[in-house]
C-alpha cells in the first residue's frame, strides 16, 4: 500500500472516503466495493516470544490485551479493454485502524455510510403488504356478505 | 462453503470461527451493482416486447425511450459477507439484495469486531439499552415484544394476559 493507514484519529477521513468510494460506484451505476475487517496482529506486544507459541498453541484466543481491527476498503481494478481507455485503472484502496476502545463508535458510523452509500440494494417493498391487506379485507367482506 | 439463508445463522457461525482462529480469520464484504447478463437481459426485452405488442397505443413511442434506461434499472445489487479462514479453509457466505438489511448486518459486523478484538463479549447487554434508547422504548417494551412473539406463536390462552398488558402500555 503507498499511503499508511488512516489512524484512528482521522477516523473521519475514513468515512469521507467510503462515501466517496461508494459514490463514484453509484455514478458509474455498477462495480463493486469490497470492505474487509480483520485482527490487527503486527503490533509487537501481539506477538508472543516462540517458546510461548510452544507452549500455548492457542494464545491468540486469548490475548492479554485487546487487539485493533483493520478495516480496509476498496473497488476494483478496472479495465482498460472494457473502458476503452489507454491505461488500466488502478484500484482505490485505504484502511484504517480501530483501537478496541473506538470500536462501537466506529461501527455506529460505519452502519450509517454503509447504508448511505448503497442506495442500489431493494428499498423496502410496501405495495406488496397493502395488496395483501385489501385481499384480506375483501375476502372478509365476503364472508360477511 | 456454506451459504447460509438467514443472516442470525451466519453471525453465530461467523462468532463461533472467529472464536476459534481470530487471528486468521478475516470477514469481507462486497457491495455490488452488476448489470444483469446478456441472456436476461434479452429475456426482459422479450418480456418488454410482448407488453408493448399488448399495448399498442403506446408502443412506437416509447419504445426508443425506454429501452435505454431499462438495462441501469434493472441493475442488480448484492451485499455478501464472507467470513473466511485462510489456515483451515473455512469460508461462510450470506448474501442479501434488501436495503432494509444493511444496518443490522454492519451491527453484526460490529459485534464480530468485537470478538477480533478480543474484547468481552457484553455487546449484547451493551447494545440493547443502546437499540431501546434509538427506539425511545424503555425496558418494559423489550417484554411486550416477547409478548407479541408468544401471541403469534402460543396458544391464545396463554398469550392473552400478557396482551392485555400491551394494551395497556399502549394507552399510557
């Protein structure tokens, strides 16, 4: 990755750019956005000496202290055959690190962009559930009649 | 590679594999808006086609017009969640195409962050008086809903009383 990690204090940059990301992916009107989470386990006090490892195969299962989470985002690399341009696009990617202690607060506005941002999904179908009522209610005026 | 059809059986899963390899496990998730392929697209013309032939006042017109805007309308948008662990192979798939489902499975997803992080798992008793306060539903409504769930399920006798007490609630 060229650029570092979003630190947890520019969280919001984070955002920006997801909503960004998943902008330019409603403009173009397909392609995808991957987002991806996992353990951050690079941190030094993280890894254990080997003879530890030995000892206790599992120690990742329980971890003296708790660990970040690296959110990373993306899109895919495009085309250039399809797109018709001279190069190919190059992935947009970032990540950033979420310190155990930020985590809610983190996901409470990763929710909010994520459903912001993917506007293509189903809305909600209610014209369904009123067809379904007046059957319902013409049928029971039939019983009654 | 399962694939699960609810999204409470994936978390549980999801939870259950983290626990056990949280550090190699990672969980993606793909927000995709695909256009549909070419055979289904020609179905839809077809389909098209034989709605314009049934209504053929306002066929010629609108045929120009519509058949531009129909392939974007017709886009089709997936959310999947993959849970996967590359050292046992393990992989757990849910896909949705509903809107409605993107906050709570981002929530989940919040939840099995937790479970990465190796923090206690009090989320649930966390996230529940956070949940009642978005809703402006005190403690009480918690129990009517369970209420409700019995009523649906139960037999009306046993359900009644606690109906009742709905009731009740709801005219304070």
């Amino acid at each position: 990755m060229a650029e570092g990690h979003i630190t947890n204090a520019e969280a919001p940059q984070f955002f920006t750019r997801l909503a960004a990301l998943l902008d330019t992916n409603r403009e173009k009107g397909h392609g995808s956005v991957y987002l991806t989470q996992k353990r951050m386990a690079l941190s030094p006090d993280a890894a254990p000496s080997p003879t530890k490892v030995a000892d206790d195969p599992l120690w990742d299962t329980h971890p003296a202290n708790p660990l970040p989470v690296i959110v990373r985002a993306s899109d895919t690399k495009e085309d250039k055959a399809k797109d018709g341009s001279r190069r190919d696009k190059p992935k947009i990617k970032f990540s950033t690190i979420v310190q155990p202690d930020a985590l809610d607060a983190f996901y409470a506005r990763y929710a909010e962009t994520c459903k912001a941002g993917m506007s293509a999904l189903k809305k909600r179908d209610r014209s369904k559930r009123k067809k379904d009522k007046r059957k319902k209610a013409k049928t029971g005026d039939e019983k009654k009649g | 590679m399962p694939r699960f059809s609810t999204s409470a059986e994936w978390l549980s899963q999801s939870s259950l594999l983290l626990k056990a390899r949280p550090t190699s496990t990672r969980i993606s998730s793909k927000y995709s808006v695909l256009s549909p392929k070419a055979s289904k697209v020609s179905k839809s013309r077809k389909k098209a086609a034989t709605l314009t032939a049934s209504e053929p006042a306002a066929a010629p017109a609108s045929d120009d017009v519509s058949a531009t805007p129909t392939p974007t309308r017709a886009n089709i948008a997936t959310f999947t969640l993959k849970t996967y662990d590359p050292a046992s192979g393990t992989c757990l798939k849910y896909q949705t195409n509903k809107a409605a489902e993107v906050g709570r499975l981002v929530g989940s997803l919040g939840k099995l962050a937790r479970v990465m992080a190796a923090l206690p798992e009090v989320v649930e008793d966390l996230s529940a008086p956070i949940d009642q306060a978005g809703t402006h539903t005190p403690v009480p409504e918690g129990v009517g809903k369970d209420v409700k769930a019995g009523d649906a399920k139960g037999p009306p006798g046993g359900g009644g009383a606690g109906g009742g007490k709905k009731k009740k609630k709801g005219k304070k």
